[in-house]
C-alpha cells in the first residue's frame, strides 16, 4: 500500500531516491557526494575565503516554493556547486584567519559520517547504551589529558558531558549555581544575586544570565586593561564582592577566562579561585579557546588553579580536530546540575534509570534530544593517538 501511495504522487524515481532500505542506491549516492566533497576540498585553496554573495542573492536563484517532483542527485549537487558554494565562507580554507580556528580532521569527518549514518538521539541512557557510556569514557579520558583533578571524573560526584556550546555550558552551570544558593537563601532572593567576570569575557555569559534571571544590574563586569595584560584582577574582585555584601547582596558566580576572545588573555585561575572559596561563590572556567592546547603539557600552567573551580569548558570543535559543534563541559558535583535540569515524566521512565543505575545525559543539559557526538571526538582522538605514537616511534627509530 505505501508503495502504491508512492507511485500515484510521484512516479517510480521517487521511491528510487526516498526508500531508506534501498542500500545500493544509498551506497552509490554517498560516494557521489564523497567525490564532491573531495573535489571540493581540492580547489579550496583557491576559493574566495569571504562569500562574495550580497544579501538575499539566493532567493534569486531558487523557486517561490518547494519543488513538486524530486530531482536527480547529479542535479542537486549541480545546484550546490552553482549556487550554494558562491554563497559559503570556507572555513576550512587554509586561508582562513577570522574568528577562531575551527579545525576539523579527516578523522573527525568520518566521525560525522559513522554518527550521522546511525542517527541515535541518545538523550537517556536507554536510547542507546553506547552512546552514553562512550561519552563518560572519553570525557574521563580527557579529564586526565587535560590534568584536571579527580573531582572533575565520573568515578566521583563529578563527571563531563558535552554540549553543544560554550554558550550551553555556562547557561547550564550559571542554573546550576543559582538553584544551589536559591535552596539556601530562598527563592525570593533572586533579585539579590550577583555575578562577577573581566569586561573581556565572552558575551555568552550574559546571554546566560539574561535566561537565568539574573537582574541586569547585578552583572558585575570588572574592568581589565594593559596594566593585567587583560586578565581579571583578584583585588579588584575581592573589593566588588566586598562592596556587594556591604549592601546585602549575595555573591553567587564567578567566571573566569583562559584565552579571552578579544587578546586570549588568561585569568589567574589559583588567585580567583581562593576568593571563589571564601566566599561560597560557584567558580565556572571559560576555557573555550585556550583549552585544548592545555593538553599539552607546555601549556598545561595555563589552568594552574583548575582545582578551585566548580565547573570547566573547553571547545572541542575549535582545536582538537572535531567538527562543530562538541563543546565540553567538566563539573565537580553533577548533583547540582541534574537537580536543576532533570525532569521524569511518564513517557521516560524505564528500568535502569529508576534504579539510578545509569547516567541520562538529558538531566545535564538544555534539550531533551541529543545525537552521538562522541564519534566525531572519540574517532579523531584515536586517530591522533594513532598518529602520535607512529611519530614518536619513527623519530626514535631514527634518532
Ligand atoms: C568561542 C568562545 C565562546 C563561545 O563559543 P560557542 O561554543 O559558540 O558558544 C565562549 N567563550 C570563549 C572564551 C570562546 O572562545
């Protein structure tokens, strides 16, 4: 009957190209759009970086409406070639120098392809096993790359989670935080709650506290200049915390920095932290940007200090050779955030989550849905162990 319903509206090519159990023709068309993209990424070089389009160039080169009939593939990637690339910036151009690097791999790439090919929206632990406990794997895997402390690792009340950004994991420690003093000093207090971070931070703090609730004029940004080197100065924050109890507010949230996005400046995490601490404020680290080179330990000095913070982030997706978007977040007690996050209704309920045997990753962020993500992470940061290891044992086969 479906078959039949298929041909009256549109024809056998129709049921040629939409029925998913037909593997050969979704074999032979994946390898269509692999050879594009490799002869995409052959003359890439010499593509303009910056889209030459104008504004509102596409709605010239398409119809009013949806098209009725389905095109032939060789069609719609005619249709990509000639209208969408003019229309792309490349950022995988080695041309490319705006904003930040976003560095895929050949790994993370195919990553996609295995991810995408399974197509899991793994938001409990239920929904698809592996999906749920690669994650805790690997994010305890680089915990320990990164040295954060024991803390930070799910065999303790801890544990990482990626998000999609750097925006999602400050909104959801900055919930996190305010929930967790709201329980101590009352839910009417919110109008008193104030947060303190360096006038360079990213703006996705505010955009966090704007969805939190957090009144606007209790948004403390400190000013840093050249006499810091742009970081945030533990005195100047010791004083506004200061200040703010003399007048009955209630200090609850500090952000901190490592690679600022205007001159990758890098708060001093140790000093910040202790005043975190003495005043029972929730230490986030925004180390979005300058995260991933900590792996390295030359670098590593750069997080000194991590042990004061309460929550951790760091980008995958824009140096650690992972597609967009994979952005890591480490928490020291995920009890505050699942209690700020979690909901149980009837229709996710199931066995191994009621038994709390299981981590549901849907209580530790904003969606319900989430895809598998880990591949992309997982396979590229195999792929540069593999590598790695082949460099170390060629040089010193041959030193
Ligand atoms: C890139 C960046 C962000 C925002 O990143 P998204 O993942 O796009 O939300 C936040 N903070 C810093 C320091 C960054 O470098």
């Amino acid at each position: 009957m479906g078959k039949d319903l298929i041909k009256l509206v549109g024809g056998p090519t129709i049921q040629d190209q939409t029925m998913p159990n037909d593997i050969d023709m979704a074999k032979e068309n994946a390898h269509k759009i692999v050879d594009f993209i490799a002869d995409y990424y052959k003359t890439l070089q010499d593509l303009p970086v910056l889209s030459q389009v104008k504004p509102g160039y596409l709605s010239e080169l398409l119809p009013d409406s949806a098209p009725q009939w389905p095109e032939s593939l060789q069609d719609v990637l005619d249709d990509v070639h000639q209208k969408i690339i003019p229309g792309v910036t490349h950022w995988q151009s080695p041309n490319y120098f705006a904003y930040y690097p976003s560095n895929s791999s050949i790994a993370g790439f195919l990553g996609e392809m295995l991810s995408a090919g399974f197509n899991i929206v793994g938001f409990s632990w239920i929904t698809s096993p592996a999906a749920t406990e690669l994650e805790v794997i690997v994010l305890d895997w680089l915990a320990k790359m990164l040295k954060l402390p024991n803390q930070f690792l799910s065999s303790g009340f801890g544990g990482g989670v990626i998000q999609g950004t750097a925006s999602e994991a400050v909104l959801v420690a900055v919930l996190a935080a305010r929930d967790k003093v709201l329980r101590k000093v009352g839910k009417e207090a919110l109008n008193k709650l104030t947060v303190y971070a360096s006038d360079q931070t990213h703006s996705s703090l505010q955009k966090a506290c704007q969805i939190a609730g957090i009144y606007p004029e209790n948004f403390r940004l400190l000013k840093a200049d050249q006499s810091s080197n742009y970081s945030l100065d533990p005195e100047a924050l010791s004083e506004a915390i200061s200040n703010d109890l003399s007048s009955h507010f209630i200090p609850f949230f500090l952000c901190a920095t490592v690679g600022t996005t205007s001159s990758a400046a890098v708060d001093p995490l140790r000093d910040l932290g202790k005043i975190a601490k003495e005043n029972h404020l929730w230490f986030h680290v925004d180390a979005a940007y300058g995260g991933s080179a900590c792996i390295c330990p030359e670098y590593r000095h750069y997080i000194d200090g991590v042990e004061g913070a309460d929550s951790f982030g760091m980008n995958a997706h824009k140096w650690l050779l992972t597609n967009f978007d994979c952005s890591l977040l480490w928490v020291k007690d995920r009890s505050a955030l699942i209690q700020s996050l979690s909901t149980c209704p009837e229709f996710l309920k199931n066995k191994a989550s009621q038994e709390n045997a299981v981590v549901d990753f849907k209580d530790w962020q904003i969606p319900l849905g989430r895809r598998f993500r880990l591949w992309p992470l997982a396979h590229s940061l195999l792929s540069v162990f593999v590598s790695f290891h082949h460099y170390r044992t060629r040089t010193m086969a041959t030193s």
